[in-house]
C-alpha cells in the first residue's frame, strides 16, 4: 500500500457519491452542489494531503481538498509568483509598492 493510497482511506468522502465532488460548472446550481462537497472536505482530516495531491497531478476537475478548479489555479498561480486573483494586483503591476488606495 502507498502513501496516496493510505491518506484517501481516511478520507470524509469515502462512500460518498463521486458525482457530488464533479459539478458541471463552477456558477448557478452547481453553486449548491459545490458548497455540499466543500461541507465534506472541511469536516476531512485528510484534506491538505487530498489538496496537495491535486496540486501535484494538475487535477483539473472536481473538487479536491476543498477547492475547486479556479481556487487550484489560483492557488498555483500565487506558488508560481504570478496575479491569483483578479482584480487584485501586485507590486510590480500597481506601480505603488503593491498598496491599493
């Protein structure tokens, strides 16, 4: 048995219906859907070892250690040094050492 095996056996979303971590989209009624599988993951004491073996695979679907896929884009967009999150800028972009007015 490996290590990836070992941290999904404890897993809070085993048993559970994979289609409820898999919504069509991230907007409308998926919304509700997402939030129930957010619900699983957070009460998960497997979560950081789901979220980083996401991470490590490029997942680019689903819900994986409570995040969705843009919430995983972001987070390795800010790994990689890069703007995570619209609207929000960084130091080199805002030309005020990084503050907002």
């Amino acid at each position: 048995m490996d290590d990836e095996s070992l941290w999904r056996d404890s897993a809070a979303c085993r048993g559970t219906d994979p289609e409820l971590f898999f919504p069509l989209t991230e907007s409308g009624r998926s919304l509700v859907q997402i939030h129930q599988a957010k619900q699983v993951c957070r009460e998960c004491p497997v979560q950081r070892a789901c979220l980083t073996w996401a991470l490590q695979h490029a997942m680019s679907e689903g819900i994986w250690g409570g995040c969705t896929e843009a919430e995983r884009r972001a987070i390795v967009a800010d790994l990689n040094g890069r703007r995570a999150f619209p609207g929000r800028a960084s130091s080199a972009q805002s030309g005020a050492g990084g503050q907002r007015p």
